[in-house]
C-alpha cells in the first residue's frame, strides 16, 4: 500500500496527462469512467489528508472563491497587439511591408511564419518553477485582470510544466468552440435569455465571471503562440518556440507555414483560409511574423506596434446558399418585414439560416424569388442579408416574388389587411390589438440600453402575449412570480414552464427598473422616431415625463421648423413666387420678414436654453441654431404624449408609482464632454451599453454613425467602414484602452451579461 502523499502525487501526475492527450492532443488513452475513478479517489484521498491539498491540484481547478472585482497584473513584458493587413490591399499591401521589414535587416534572407489569427480573448499564462502562478488578460497591453482562478479551470491549460525554466510567460487566445458555442446558445434560449452574438463574446463573458465555479461550465479552450517573460534563452525561431511549447503540454496553431517569400506568405494566407473552417473555432485572419527571434528586436517596434509581425484580414465573408422560403415578421410598430429563410450555411463562426430582406422595393430591386440561389454576407455586428442573387442558377420557374399576393394581403399574425406606407416602402399592419406588435413591444421595452430586464426575451415575450398574461408593457409590473412561474413556454401538448426561478429573475428586473432614468424609459416607451440617441438627449433636458410631454424647448423645436418652412415658401425671390403681383409680393415680403423674426427669436431662446447650438456657417443667424432633437422627433414626442396611448402610459405608471427622473448631468471636465463619440468594433473590456453610459454620464453623446460633427471614434477589433468614415472625415480614433485612459477611471467590474456587445 503506498503512501498517501506517494499516491496522491502518482494520481495527480496521471490526471494532468489524461488531461493533456484529451484536451491539447485530443486522443485520449482512457474512458471516462476510468478517469472518473481516477478523480474520484484522488478527491477522496485530499479529503482524508486536507494537509496535502495544494492549489494546483487537478481537483482543484475550480478551486478558487468567487470575488467582487479583478486585481490588476503588470506584464513583465507588455502584450503587444498587431498592426493589420488588409485581404483588399491584396499581394501588393503585402510585398510593401516586407520589403519595408527588409530594407531594416539588410543582407539578411528573412523567415515568415504563418499562422491562424484565433478569434478570442488574449491571455498571459505565468509558470515559476514550473507551476502556474498567474494568469491575466492583456488589458491596456500594460495592466490586464488577475483572471488565475478562472483561468485555471480551463482544462487544456497545464497546471505544472516539466523541464520549463525557472520563470516562463506564455501568450495566446482563451476561445469558446463553435459547438460549445451553440450549444449555450440553445440553452439561453431556452432560458428565455436573449443568446451571446458569437464565440469570441461568450468567452469573453465567460472569463470575465467573478464566480469560478460558472466559469467551470463553459468549455472554454485555448491557443498559445508567443512568449512574454522568460528567464532562459528562447528558441531562435518562431517555429522551434512553437515545437517547445507543444512539448511542454501547451495546444499550439496546428497550422503553421514557414514562408521564404512575399509569394509564399501569400499562398499561406490562401492556404489557411480555405482550411480555417474546419477548425472547430473562429478565426478572423492570419498572423505572420518573422520567424527568427534574434532579428526582431533589430525591426524594432513602432509607436503601438511591432515593426516585425502584421495581422491579416480576411475578407467580410460571404457564402452561397438557396432561400427556401420568404416569411413575413411583424416588428414593434407593425412594419411588416420580408425574411429569407435560407438553407442552412455556415457563415463566420456561425450556422446562418435567416437573412432579412428589408422590404418590398428591396427585394423588387434586387429580383429576388423563392429558390434562388443567394449570396449572403455577414459583417461585423451586421445582421446577415442577401447580398445578390446568383442569375446563373435561378429556376426557369421561378416567379417574381408579390410581397401582397404571397401574405394574402394579409397581416400574418392577426389577418388584418396590411396598409402601404408610401415613405419607406413598407407594409404595415395598423392594428393595435395585433398579437406581433404587442410581443415585439414588449421585448424592446425589456431589452439592454431600454429598461434591460433580464431573462426576458423572445420566448417568454411570445408566450406572455399568447396567453393574455401581457397586453402592455406595463402590465409586468403587476405580475405575479407565481403566475409568471407557471407561464407555458411550451405547447399545450408539450408544456415546459418558466420556473419560480427564472422568474424572480424577471422580476427582479422589473423592479430594478422601477428607478431606471428617464431616458432608458424614453427609450423602452418606443415612440416613434425616438431612438435611443434621442431618447437621451430628452432626458438630459428634461425632469420628467411630464416635462417632456409639455416640453416648450421641443415646441419651440417644431415651431422653429415651421418658421423655416415659411421662409423659404413666402420669400418674393423664391422660384413659386415668380408669378405673382406686385401687390401680392409685397404682402410676402411682409409675411416673410415675420417668419424670419419668428425664427430668429426662437432659434435664439434654444441657443440659450442648450437646447440648440449656435449655427457654424459665416452668414448663420439665430434662425439657423442646430438643434439637439431634430422636428420630426420633437414632433412625434409630443404627439405620442398627447395622444390616447400616451395618456393612458402616463395615467398608468402614476398608479404603478413609476416617475423617472432625468435632468442634466453636472457639468464635468472630462475629454469626452459635450462631445459626439461613435463606438465601433468590438470592445473587450466593456460592454457597448457601459461605455455609452460612461460617455452620458460625463456628459457626451454617442452617436451610431461618423460625420464631420464626430469629435472620437473608439474602434474595437472588427472595426468595419465607420473607421474607413473617421479617417475620411480626419477623426481622431481611439483604442479602448486610450478610451479607458481619457475616462479617467478602470471600468467597473461587470455582470456576465453587460459584457454582451
Ligand atoms: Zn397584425
């Protein structure tokens, strides 16, 4: 019978080894059964002899204690990140770069390694004497998360190292697999939450959980290619660094190319795009770096990048499919949309089966049939659309495609004859009591950037509807957690109930928000023309829903848009005055000096009020203030609060004892105040909602898309054409992290779902 101490150090060796041939090898040597036996006595052996337990036992990868918040980790070295190569810039934007790298290193015949750009989060992994010690996100670059405890729980990441030097940093990329990916998706949904937008957010969210044992539950896996400190000499190449890491228990790209040449480097590139599907996980380009270790320094370094290393883009991606069907879905305001339901195709980490097809004029423009043949594409946070239809393959039977013929001139979900709204080009189904619009209602009320309610998404909103338990929003603030509890989400044949615990969760939405601000109300009351943007801007200039449904800063908005009217139509010198007497040009001229009046005084109580900027142009009066609420929003604000709907809204949350409360936030000093900031890409250590939050709250504006008006654009990885925008319109553009800096402040730790993008 051998030792305790003896036996607990034999099992947790052979437990490490299982792990690696199954996690980083992916060919184990043992069934699960065994390696469960395996576990089970070492756990049963620690339990006995408490003394032995150490944090780097296989037992103890989900060891760690949930915390409030991250401590923050220097990297010993910094985490660099890559300057990028476009696909669109092609063999020429490639040549150039090396040619620059060459003309650094004179004489000496260069090396490129290839190897696929993973789709994920950056870690560093700290190994002292051959334990790991630490593990942090990159961060700024400089300072990331003490993310250890969650890291360790992530299978594929040896806990001890055999024959490592006595200080070892390791790089690469934690990532969620696309079936792990879709299978918590389904979950979610299943749930009733609303699911993650892709692999690389899931792991994200998933790592950045304050609680181990949740982050434990997520497969997560992960991909290291570079080193950070190390306290012995490195391999002198890229490729022998990678060959070293893989034997000492590390998954490494399993896709790698030596390249002698700008040719072969392309190639490569080639090469790996039409293998990276088959990966298993997202990957969004290729990185080549140069292969020899001793020369890099010697390239040197630019301001934020490493002269020796690019990443390169793919391009957006499109694939080819067929649409089966064309379905029709109601939105909020009973516009009715055309979705193509297509056969399933794989697309960007993702199975795509809907692309959405606008309206009828799109579709008429297009010529778009049911069984064409399509391409789709899928951008960034762009939801999939048919790109064009593939002629060459189309049916000799397939028909043009009758928007009103193929819904039976029908609104699919209430029947009701649908109306032609001439200025967008779409149907829409003007009944209030039709079933679609209340869920769709309902949802935007409940979703994050309105009153964020969690738990409540599509599902339950359907089945809320359906079963009479919600006719308005509103309605959710008298639930009850037992009849909410008990709500069918399934069918009468196949009843599946929400659970007391998924609703305590709704509710504890619902009273959180109770004393959200009055703009997020603004927001999930839906009025027309009042996005989020405006949403905001109401709030800031208003106390109350009262306030705004009264407001004289949006009469004097509309009454300002009126008398502009007026000027141009009553000037004698305008173009459909050109007939008329001399008697009745002088009448205009009179009208139209009182119209330029108007206009001027109330162009200048807004300027005065905040409520408008003065004009920019050389000859601009007051007349020509730019307001802060255009006139159609201003407009359809207080027509929605006059009207019987917005009335009964207000008498309803009085009696529900809701009064959001809005008002200017203090003046502050901040770069970002009364600024306009679009927000692009993917941000990793915030989630969109809390930076929008964070530049309001320091009284900025975020806008949704790039003008010359933009003061900051904050691009995030996968930053499309608004960063093309910024650098046409010479728009300073930030990193998250110079973001983060300029805020002044780290960003607050986050819920699972605030790291949603
Ligand atoms: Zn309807």
């Amino acid at each position: 019978m051998p030792l305790p101490h003896d036996r607990i150090a034999q099992l947790r060796l052979e437990l490490e080894e299982h792990d690696r041939r199954y996690y980083v090898e992916a060919r184990p040597t043992i069934g699960d059964a065994e390696y469960d036996a395996l576990f089970r006595e070492l756990r049963e052996l620690e339990a006995a002899h408490p003394a032995l337990i150490t944090p780097d036992s296989p037992t103890q990868r989900v060891g760690g204690k949930a915390t409030d918040g991250f401590a923050q980790v220097r990297h010993a070295v910094p985490m660099l990140s890559l300057d990028n190569l476009f696909a669109k810039d092609g063999l020429d934007g490639l040549r150039k770069w090396i040619i620059s790298v060459e003309k650094l290193l004179p004489g000496e015949p260069l090396e490129w390694l290839v190897e696929p750009k993973v789709d994920g989060l950056a870690v560093s992994l700290r190994y002292e004497d051959g334990r790991f010690v630490t593990g942090a996100t990159r961060g700024d670059g400089e300072m990331g998360d003490d993310i250890t405890d969650n890291l360790r729980t992530i299978r594929a990441i040896p806990l001890h190292l055999k024959d490592a030097p006595a200080v070892l940093e390791v790089r690469g990329e934690v990532y969620l697999p696309i079936a792990a990916f879709r299978k918590i998706c389904d979950d979610m949904r299943a749930a009733g939450d609303e699911p993650f937008a892709n692999p690389r957010n899931a792991a994200a969210g998933s790592l950045k959980q304050l609680d181990p044992a949740t982050v434990a539950k997520r497969p997560l896996a992960i991909i290291l290619y570079s080193p950070g400190e190390c306290s012995s000499d490195l391999p002198p190449t890229q490729a022998a660094f990678l060959a070293w890491m893989a034997a000492l228990g590390f998954p490494v790209p399993r896709f790698q190319r030596v390249c002698r040449s700008a040719e072969e480097v392309f190639a490569a590139i080639q090469e790996l795009d039409g293998v990276r599907d088959s990966f298993g996980f997202e990957t969004d380009g290729a990185v080549i770096k140069l292969n020899q270790v001793a020369l890099r320094d010697r390239a040197g370094y630019t301001a934020r990048f490493p002269r020796w290393a690019k990443a390169w883009k793919y391009l957006s991606e499109q694939a080819e499919t067929r649409i089966r069907a064309i379905t029709v879905q109601v939105g909020r305001t009973g516009n009715l949309t055309p979705v193509a339901e297509l056969e399933p195709v794989f697309l960007r980490g993702s199975t795509i089966s809907r692309a959405t097809l606008h309206n009828e004029d799109e579709i008429r423009r297009k010529d778009i049939r049911i069984g064409d043949a399509v391409i789709i594409e899928k951008a960034g946070e762009v939801i999939p659309a048919v790109v064009r239809v593939v002629l060459e393959k189309r049916d000799a039977l397939a028909a043009p495609f009758d928007f009103l013929q193929h819904i039976e001139n029908k609104c699919p979900a209430c029947g009701h004859a649908p109306r032609r709204d001439p200025e967008f080009a779409a149907w829409v189904c003007e009944n209030p009591a039709c079933p679609a619009q209340k869920t769709r209602r309902l949802e935007y009320f409940a979703k994050r950037g309105a009153l964020d309610i969690e738990g409540l998404g599509s599902t339950v909103a359907d089945a809320l509807v359906e079963r009479g338990i919600v006719d308005d929003p509103l309605d959710l603030f008298t639930l009850r957690l037992t009849t909410l509890g008990a709500l069918n989400l399934g069918t009468d044949e196949e009843p599946r109930t929400f659970g007391e615990k998924n609703a305590a969760k709704v509710l504890e939405g619902c009273q959180r928000a109770r004393t959200m601000p009055l703009a997020r109300w603004l927001h999930a009351l839906a009025i027309t023309d009042v996005g989020e943007e405006t949403a905001h801007d109401l709030g800031k200039y208003h106390d109350t829903l009262e306030a705004v449904a009264t407001s004289p800063l949006l009469r004097d908005v509309v009454a300002l848009d009126k008398a502009r009217a007026d000027i141009a139509t009553l000037s004698p010198r305008a173009q459909i005055n050109k007939d008329k007497t001399a008697m009745e040009k002088t009448q205009l001229a009179t009208r139209h000096a009182e119209a330029i009046a108007r206009a001027e005084e109330l162009g200048a109580r807004l300027i005065a009020s905040g409520f408008a900027a003065p004009s920019k142009k050389a000859d601009g009066t007051a007349a020509d203030a730019v307001v802060v609420v255009g006139p159609s929003a201003a407009a359809a604000a207080l027509a929605w609060f006059a009207s019987p709907l917005g009335q009964r809204t207000m008498a309803r949350l009085a009696e529900l004892g809701i009064a959001p409360r809005g008002g200017t936030p203090a003046a502050s000093d901040s770069p970002f105040s009364g600024k306009t900031v679009v927000l692009t890409g993917t941000l990793e250590l915030m989630s969109r909602n809390a930076a929008q939050e964070r530049i309001r709250a320091v009284g900025g504006n975020v806008a949704s898309s790039v003008s010359k008006k933009t003061h900051y654009v904050v691009a995030g990885p996968g930053a499309g054409s608004k960063l093309e925008d910024a650098q046409k319109h010479g728009v300073p553009v930030l990193t998250e992290a110079e973001f983060l800096a300029m805020l002044g402040s780290p960003p607050l730790p986050q819920k699972e779902d605030g790291l949603l993008l």
